[in-house]
C-alpha cells in the first residue's frame, strides 16, 4: 500500500494535470459491435518527464508516450488497472471526485456489459461522463449504440424506462 501522502501528491496531480476518460469505440471483432474503452493519464512537458516515469513505478503498469508537441502522457488503460488506481486515489481527489466516482461505477458494472440492456445502461453513463468531460469530439454515444444493438437483432423494439435508465424487453441474441 502507498504512503497517503504520496497517494494525495498523485491525485493533486491527477485534478491538475491529468485527464479520465470513457469512450464508445466502434469495435468489428465485438460482438455488440462497441467498446467501452477507459484511459487513465497525467501529462507534463516532456523536459519534466521524470515525474511521469516516478508515477510509472508508483503503479507498475501503463506506458509513456511522448507526443511530437513537447508533451508527454503517461496512461493506463487496462480496466481493471484503472478501477484499482482511482480506488487509491478516490479519498484524495478534489476536482475530479465525480470522475472518479462515475468511473469506478462504470468500471465495477463492465463485466456485466455482455447483456444487452446492461450495455445500453453503462453507455448512458458514459454519455453522462462525457458531459462532465466537456467532450466536443464525441461520434459515439448510447443512442448509436442503442441503433446498433436494435438493427443487429439484440433489442426488440421496445421503449425505455428512464427512471431505471435500463432498455426493458431485451433479448440476448
């Protein structure tokens, strides 16, 4: 376990400089057709990139990049790696609170995304999570998913409960 101190330097970083992402991803070898794909990343100029080789070790997992801008990021994207980080860090974060609190809600129920309405759910949370981002390049969003699963056969057409937010009267096709 991390010293906490050394847990709350990283979330101060995490709120200033670093970024949580859920995105839809168009996926051919899926067989809903999405991913919901997560990043976890902290950036910094790449004159300063020690820091970001330190938080490296901190966590042992993830890689560094860095961009022809002069910035590089350090992210982690393996789910499970992600839920454990924001776990860590979620007593110590200030700005970000409700990005992590919706992550790691996303994050626990992914496993359950094989279900069709389960799906339709956590890509509802990922729209909201994507509000809170100020997301402007979106393409995809729970309604393209909804059209998906709909034409490919794994919805009846059926109305949704939003008080649930949950689509009734699914099939598991």
């Amino acid at each position: 376990m991390m010293d906490a101190t050394i847990l709350a330097y990283i979330a101060g970083f995490l709120d200033g400089d670093g970024s949580i992402f859920f995105q839809l991803v168009r996926r051919k070898d899926y067989r809903r057709g999405f991913q919901i794909r997560t990043s976890l990343a902290f950036y910094q100029k790449t004159e300063n990139e020690e820091i970001l080789l330190w938080l490296k070790q901190q966590f042992r997992s993830g890689y560094i990049r860095r961009r022809k801008t002069g910035i590089s990021d350090y992210t982690i994207v393996e789910p499970a790696e992600v839920q454990r980080i924001l776990e860590l860090l979620q007593p110590y974060v200030r700005l970000k609170s409700e990005h992590v609190r919706l992550g790691l809600e996303i994050l626990k129920r992914l496993p359950l995304a094989v279900d069709p309405g389960e799906m339709i759910s956590l890509c509802r949370l990922v729209d909201r999570f994507q509000a809170i981002n100020y997301s402007k390049k979106r393409t995809s969003t729970s309604a393209i998913v909804i059209d998906y699963l709909r034409s490919h056969g794994y919805l009846a057409p059926v109305e949704t409960d939003p008080v649930k937010e949950r689509v009734v009267g699914t099939n598991d096709g």
